[in-house]
C-alpha cells in the first residue's frame, strides 16, 4: 500500500466511510470524522524524504500513537506540526 489511492481503496471498505467529492479536500471519512488525508507538505515529511515517497496522517489515540511510534519508528513517526495532534504520520513505502 504505497500510493494515496491504495489507501482511499482500503479505507473505503470501513462502513460509514468517504472521500471528499473530487476537486475537494483529499480526506477520508468514517461516519463523518476525518480518518486519514495525505501528508505532502514540508511539515508532515522527515527532511530526509525521498521525493516520490508518499505519507499519510491517521487520527489514533494517544496510546496507539505512542505504541506505534515505540514499535516501527521507521514507517510510523511525527514532526513538530504535528506532536499535538491526535494522530501519526505513515510512511507508506514501508508497509
């Protein structure tokens, strides 16, 4: 699952869940809350990113952000913009 579009295939077999209508915001929805959206500006990439590689903010508890920070440090990670906030930043050239 390395591209956007991968995502929004598998996110969209959640029940309740949707895409923004093309031309909108690129997010997905599960029963109305944003679940995930990509990551393609310079506050949600690691500077050593490559340039084709893509990354996806999902909303997670606390808890879960923190287990997957501690247990895949390498696909799952946070910048500065987002340490408040309630999700993680996937790589997802690596899963």
């Amino acid at each position: 699952m390395d591209t956007w579009d991968a995502v929004c295939d598998f996110l969209e077999t959640l029940p309740g869940a949707e895409q923004d209508p093309p031309g909108g915001r690129e997010v997905v929805h599960v029963r109305g809350k944003v679940v995930a959206f990509p990551a393609r500006n310079a506050r949600s990439r690691p500077s050593n990113a490559e340039d084709s590689e893509e990354f996806v903010v999902v909303k997670v508890d606390p808890s879960e952000r923190a287990a997957l920070l501690h247990e895949d440090p390498k696909t799952f990670f946070v910048t500065p913009h987002y340490e408040n906030y309630p999700g993680v930043i996937v790589r997802l050239s690596t899963i």
